[in-house]
C-alpha cells in the first residue's frame, strides 16, 4: 500500500472504502450484510471485495491512530483471551489502563512466558516503561517468568510491582466482551494473518469508540468520522 495514496488504483471512491471498513470494525456486521446494506444504498460491491479492504486498512488505521492516542494511566491490566482461527485456538493478549484505555493488543500462536515476553516488548514500544507503577495479571505462571526476565534484561525498571491477583483484573475482562461480539460475528477467521490484521482494526476502532483520541470525545460520532477521514487525508 503507498502510505502517501492510500486508495490509488481503488475503483471505489475513498470515503466509500473507509464507510464499509468503520462499519465494519465497530459494529457487529458480516461482509454479506454490508453487502446487502450497499445494496440498498443503490451501490453494487461484493462481500469479498469488503474482506480485501479490511485486510489491507485495518494495520493501516491502527498506524495512523497511534501518534493521536491520549494518555493512559501506570496501573495497566493485562489478559489474555481465545480467539478461534482456522478452527484452532489462538490467544489474544490485551493490555488496558484502570480507567479502561487500551494500551496494546497482541494475537500468538502460543500462549507462554515467550509469547507474553513478545506481547510486552511490543506494549513498550507504545509506553514509557519508567511510567508504569504496576503490572496487574491473573495467577498465570507464565506473567512472573516474563516480568522477571525482562527486569533482569534492563528492559523494565525494577520499582514496577506486579500483582497477580485475579479479581483485579476485572476490568479487562469485560473490555474483552467487544472484541469478542465481533469476533463471533465475523463466524471467527481463517487464516492467523488476516485475523491479526483484522483484530487490530478491532481494537484501534474500539479505542475511537472509547474515546481515546485526542480531542475527540467518546460520544462524538461525527468527530469520530471526521478523524478517520483526516487521518486518511479525505475531506469531510
């Protein structure tokens, strides 16, 4: 994709394209009602064609939200969930502040001390580690190992207490619940790339939805809207 001209070669016009992928990520549709719901709007586009344009953008407005993003709280909440790819489970790794901001997202393969190791590095590569005052999880043994190794390795600071208390952790299991509506609706993936891909437009919608840009509030639809379209340089 050219990150310059985002929609160059697109047959449909841009606005069209970023309708169907919004609708997509945030409610919960299948490609063949969007199919039908176009249909009724006098526009003829195929479910598959609405497929190819969530693959391609949803990486893509996680990128371009980023940099937008407010700030989250030191007390984060970190989880792991199952996501069902090819019939096989996969393990959805999550992490949200105590107000309930999302930080990060990650989907693996394994669900292990490396595998958390992953999912953490990839969380700081957002965060200011020397910020984070407590690392909350359940009683998982592979949460310790993964901290303990990263304090060791200098990559997370030693003053950062972790409590594995599982009640704690409430709060991100009823943050699951969104990505999980969606997940179910979309009849679960096929392939463990576009359901990484796909997720991520999940979250990044989910943290829109929030309110966690800046300067755009959480019931604000319209400034909703107008930040996605701003982002991908298309006029409202």
């Amino acid at each position: 994709m050219n990150s310059q001209q985002p929609f160059k070669w697109q047959h449909f016009q841009a606005d069209f394209i970023l309708l169907c992928v919004r609708w997509y990520l945030r409610y919960p549709l299948s490609y063949r009602n969007l199919e039908e719901m176009m249909r009724e709007r006098g526009l003829q586009v195929a479910h598959t064609t609405i497929y190819r344009w969530v693959i391609a953008y949803s990486p893509e407005l996680n990128q371009r939200c980023r940099k937008h993003l407010g700030s989250t709280n030191d007390s984060w909440r970190v989880d792991e969930t199952y996501i069902k790819v090819k019939g096989e489970w996969k393990y959805l790794y999550r992490t949200i502040d105590s107000n309930g901001n999302t930080i990060d997202f990650l989907l693996t393969e394994n669900r292990d001390a490396p595998a958390v190791t992953t999912f953490f590095l990839k969380a700081f590569g957002h965060s200011d580690t020397r910020k984070i005052r407590v690392i909350n999880t359940d009683k998982d043994k592979a949460y310790p190992k993964a901290i303990k190794d990263l304090k060791e390795s200098g990559i997370l600071p030693d003053s950062v207490e972790h409590r594995a208390v599982k009640y704690l952790n409430n709060i991100i299991e009823q943050d699951h619940r969104y990505i999980k509506r969606r997940v179910i609706a979309s009849q679960h993936f096929r392939e463990f790339d576009s359901a990484s891909r796909t997720i991520s437009g999940y979250e990044t919608m989910n943290m829109i939805r929030k309110g966690q840009i800046s300067n755009v509030e959480r019931d604000d639809i319209l400034g909703q809207i107008k930040f996605v379209h701003s982002i991908f340089g298309i006029a409202v």
